[in-house]
C-alpha cells in the first residue's frame, strides 16, 4: 500500500505570494490533517479534515486554510506569505474513524519565503 | 493548557540502551505516541500507549503512567542508525485526530 504523499516536495516563493500545497493520503484513509515544522517551534498542528470537513483547528492565522476533497485528498493554502512561514509542512493521513488512530507523515514540502 | 517537555538532547553509546522521557499536562489525556525522525525526513510511528504500563515492540519499548503525566521511549542495543528525533506526542479528548507534539529529543548514537 502506498504512503502518504505530498506535492511539491520543495518550493521558494516570496513575500506577499500565496502557495497551495497538496497532500494524497493512503488509500482508505479519511482524515488529513496538517503541521508545520520549524526549528523553534517544533511540530504545531494546523488543522484536520474528515470527511471533507474541518474537524479541528489550530492556532494559526486566517492566511492559513485548507480543504479536503470527496477522494480524501487534500489541499492547504497559505496567502500572503510571510518571512516567518518558511518551514516544512507535514500531513499526515489516519483512518480517522477512532480516535486511537494512528497517523502516518507524509515526507512534507519545505516552504522557503525570501 | 498543554505542555509536553522532553530533553532536547541524548548521546549512547552503540550497543547500550537509552531512555528518553516525556512529561505532558494537557487538559483530557486521550493517548500517547512517539515518533522517529531521522534528518530530512518524515516523522515514522513507533508506539501508541493510552493505558497505564509498557508496550513492548521489539527493540523498543514505551512506557506510560497517566496518574505522573509521564512517558519514557526505552531504546535497546542501540545501532547508529538510531541516531534521530523521538517526538512524544498527546491526543486529547474530542480533539479529533489533533496531535500536540513536544519539542523533540535529539538522539546521538555514537561507536
């Protein structure tokens, strides 16, 4: 069974851009959700889907967004981009019918804003 | 509110055994994992423990006792490449599939 993929793997935008980043879970899985990485901050949850709905959100701006279409796949888009948005981002997919599941990473897109 | 600590830091030696401990406070205690992450990669599930004890999976083993909010990830007969991030992460209730990481334990297998 294939993993959890993500596209682009990498990607240089600048300030003021928007991005949009994609994420394909593995196969049967229904929930997505989305972290950002960086150095300082360590892994912080950005927000999940389930069954094309958020289901949970964290503390991020409202430049952050997202949405998860009807084959679970699932898109998250950054607007007006910030020094400070440079980092890796990470989905990760899960069955999400119970909440002992367990998530598995896709290898993430390293966002670089200059 | 929620706060999970781990050291930011660990060096074994190749062959020893090592643990890496993780304290968490969060508000409705739903589950417990931890994560590898080896350099430029993506984070690898090792191990869930949501009741009190330890899970044992070959190599590894994960410990938990919710009444101290304490975790420890036991690594045995270290190789190198074990060297590598070990994230804790907490599910809290009605939080769906969110997952609050520490910051990570940086592990430094040595010959």
């Amino acid at each position: 069974k294939a993993g959890v993929t993500q596209t682009p793997r990498y990607l240089i935008k600048t300030r003021g851009q928007q991005v949009t980043l994609s994420c394909s879970p593995i196969s049967g899985h229904r929930s997505v959700s989305w972290y950002q990485q960086t150095p300082g901050q360590g892994l912080q949850f950005l927000f999940e889907y389930f069954s094309e709905t958020q289901r949970n959100k964290g503390n991020f701006p409202g430049r952050f967004s997202g949405r998860q279409f009807s084959n679970s796949r699932s898109e998250m888009n950054v607007s007006t981009l910030e020094l400070g948005d440079s980092a890796l981002y990470l989905c990760a997919s899960s069955l999400g019918g119970s909440s002992t599941d367990t998530q598995y990473f896709g290898p993430g897109t390293r966002l670089t804003v200059l | 509110g929620q706060n999970i600590d781990q050291p930011t830091e660990m060096t074994a030696t190749e062959g020893a055994i090592v643990q890496i401990n993780c304290t968490y406070q969060t508000s409705g205690f739903n589950g417990l994992f931890w994560y590898q992450q080896h350099a430029g990669e993506a984070p690898t599930f090792l191990s869930y423990n949501v009741l009190d004890g330890l899970e044992e999976k070959g190599r590894f083993s994960s410990f938990l006792s919710r009444s101290k909010g304490y975790s420890y990830l036991l690594l045995k007969e270290l190789q190198m490449k074990d060297s590598a991030s070990y994230l804790c992460a907490v599910r809290e209730w009605d939080q769906g599939g969110k997952l609050i990481f520490g910051q990570g334990t940086e592990l430094s297998v040595k010959p």
